[in-house]
C-alpha cells in the first residue's frame, strides 16, 4: 500500500468515526478536500474488508457509509433489552407497500391494500424516520407521494432496495403473504442488534391497531 492510499484511508476512517451522521462517498470528496471520488471509493472498500473480522465493520447504508458493531457481538454489548412493539398490521402493511412500490401515493396505497388507510399510520412511520414524503404525483389533486429513507434501510440492514426479499424468494421460505411476512421476518432479525442511541425503532411506545 502506498503512502498516499494509506494517507487517504486514515483520513476516511477518522472522517466517518468523527461524524455523527453517514456520509455519502460525495460528502466525503467535500470534506476530504481536493481529492478524487474514485479514490475515496477505493479507500472505503479497502477499510470495509479490513473491517471486516473486527469488532466493528464498516457498511453501506443507502449510499452512505458508517461504522457498527458487529452483529456478532451483539449479546456482549447488550446491557438491557429494549422493549419493543411492532407496528401494527396495518402499519406494516403500509411500510411494505411503499418499500415495494415506491414512490407512491396514500391513494395508490389504499388500492393495493383494499381498505382506507388512516392518516396516524403513515404519521407514525415517518416519525419513526422509515418514510419520507418524495414530492407530489403530477396528475388531478397533486397527491403527496410517499417513500422509504435511508434510516429504512439501516434500521433492517439492506445497503438498498434491491436486497429486498423477492417473490421467489418468499415463496422458497415459504412466506405466501409478503405483506404480512416479510416485515416480520426483517424485524426479527433487526431485534438482534444491539440498539443504540440513534436506533429508529419505534420503542417503549404502544402503537394502536386500527380498527
């Protein structure tokens, strides 16, 4: 490895150790300073595989990189275990409507599910930091249309949308209703992580089911 490589490595580690927030690899070439996008993403692949059998690994998130713990480990940093209460089924079947669909309206929502959707479900998921409002539809009426966020991807550990499950693969697992199913199956595994301070799960706070 050479100086400048290894140069341009510490300053990306101690960049993203220092931030409070990701950063995106252009957010990066910013703060860095006269460097080269290339080589920034150069740099991040060869700290993620040094990372990689660490006690923290470094991933990507929605394009943006940042460090954790390793899932691993989990059960050595756990100190309590946070409660947890899942989303009611309507707010899981919202989620993953939009998760798969998105960008889409609250109208366009409410015909794949078949019912009318209360306007608390789709506040409670953007309180959580899951979903976002991504503009308007340019048709009649401008509906808001609505999509998922990078704290979405972080939270279930998906570096995109792409590592959603897909159909073939729900069905080999068996899961015949993906609305239902696949949220779950995501959630359970999210429960294992260790939770921290910036942990978007929706904790310690009942939410209702609809009627």
């Amino acid at each position: 490895m050479s100086d400048a490589s290894d140069d341009m490595e510490r300053a990306i580690e101690a960049t993203l150790f220092a931030s409070e927030d990701p950063l995106t690899v252009d957010a990066l070439v910013i703060h860095l300073g006269d460097v080269a996008a290339s080589d920034v993403r150069e740099g991040l692949r060869n700290l993620a595989k040094h990372y990689s059998k660490r006690g923290i690994a470094l991933v990507e998130r929605g394009k943006r990189w940042q460090f954790q713990t390793a899932p691993d480990l989990a059960h050595i940093l756990r100190r309590e275990k946070e409660q947890v209460r899942r989303l009611s089924r309507a707010g899981t079947e919202v989620l993953a409507i939009i998760a798969y669909h998105e960008p889409v309206s609250r109208a366009e929502i409410e015909a794949i599910r078949g019912v009318q959707t209360a306007k608390g479900t789709l506040d409670v998921l953007m309180e959580a930091g899951w979903v976002r409002a991504a503009g308007r539809r340019e048709v009649p009426g401008r509906p808001i249309i609505y999509a998922t966020t990078p704290d979405f991807l972080a939270h279930f550990g998906l570096a995109s949308r792409r590592d959603l499950p897909g159909i073939d693969e729900l069905r080999a697992s068996g899961l015949l209703d993906p609305v239902d199913d696949v949220f779950d199956t995501l959630s359970g595994e999210r429960d294992e992580a260790v939770a921290t301070p910036d942990d978007r799960s929706i904790s310690n706070r009942q939410v209702d089911n609809e009627a």
